[in-house]
C-alpha cells in the first residue's frame, strides 16, 4: 500500500494465482468497490495468462485496467506466459 497526493494506493499481487472461481472474482468486485467508496486505487498486478483471460472474458480486466483495457499488464507480459 502506498499514498501518492492524498490518494492510497493498494496492488493485490496475482502472481501466485493459477486459477480463479466465481467466488474470488466476488471477492475482487467488492474489494473494488469498497476501494472506491474510500477513495482508494485498487489495482491487479502479475496475473497468468490463463487467469487474465479468465478476468477478460468476465469483464472484470476492465474494471482494473488490465489486458487490452489498460497498461497494468503489457502484452509481452502476456505472451511470456503462455
């Protein structure tokens, strides 16, 4: 967790995750939006490429910027993983 100009930032680190069910894409949304009712940046980092196709097909990668939507995952990052 860091704060940058009043704003707190906190990166849930993804590496470690291979797969994701329902629940913990539950769990993803909310902590969401608890985030951003308290103004907070709530950010994905280091997700597999399985588990990011997963949160794209979902739709959940766009709420957190990643893959195609944003820049938290480049695509060499991607590719490296497959």
């Amino acid at each position: 967790m860091r704060v940058i100009e009043g704003t707190i930032l906190v990166t849930v680190d993804l590496s470690e995750v291979a797969h994701i069910d329902s629940s913990g894409i539950a769990t993803l949304i909310e902590a969401l939006k608890i985030a951003r009712a308290r103004n907070t940046n709530l950010s994905l980092k280091g997700s597999q490429c399985r588990l990011l196709d997963v949160l794209e097909v979902t739709g959940i990668a766009a709420l957190f910027g990643l893959g195609n939507q944003g820049t938290n995952v480049s695509q060499g990052d991607k590719e490296s993983k497959k």
